[in-house]
C-alpha cells in the first residue's frame, strides 16, 4: 500500500517518488503532473510523459510506486493546483 503524502518529511528517511504539480508551459489553464523513478544510480524504472494531466499521471506513479514497492508518493504541489479531493 502506497501512502500519499503532502510534505516530505513525513516519510523520514524512507524511499519515495516526488509528484510535482505545476501548470503547463503551453497551456497555463491545464495542469500538469511530473515524476521519474530511478533505482540505484542510473536505472530509470518509469517516469511521467511530457505535458501529461495531472489526474492521469497521479495514477500511474501511485500504480508505479506500488509496483517497486515504494511506500510513499509526495506531491510537491505549493500552489495547490491538485488539492487532495481532487485525487480519485
């Protein structure tokens, strides 16, 4: 089970995928979400597809997280522009 949280140290120093939330270069009315997973030094497992939205992408780094056993996703979200009730 994956735990989403809202500030980094909540996960101490256990592993974690960042989620960051920002608006789109292109189209400031559309948000987006970023991530990349990398194990070890230079393996990159998966990451987020350039200019995804950002309830897609939440998805599939919770899905990713889950699948590598990673137990924290912390979305790095300052502006709040994917407040947690927007996250199905």
């Amino acid at each position: 089970m994956v735990a989403v949280i809202e500030d980094r140290r909540e996960a101490g120093d256990a592993i974690l995928i960042e989620f960051k939330v920002s608006r789109s270069a292109t189209d400031p009315d559309r948000i987006i979400g970023s991530w990349r997973f990398v194990h070890g030094r230079s393996s990159l497992v998966d990451e987020s597809r350039p200019d995804a939205g950002v309830l897609a992408e939440f998805r599939h780094v919770v899905d990713c997280a889950d699948q590598n056993g990673i137990p924290f996703v912390w979305v790095n979200d300052p502006d709040e522009l994917f407040p947690p009730w927007m996250r199905l």
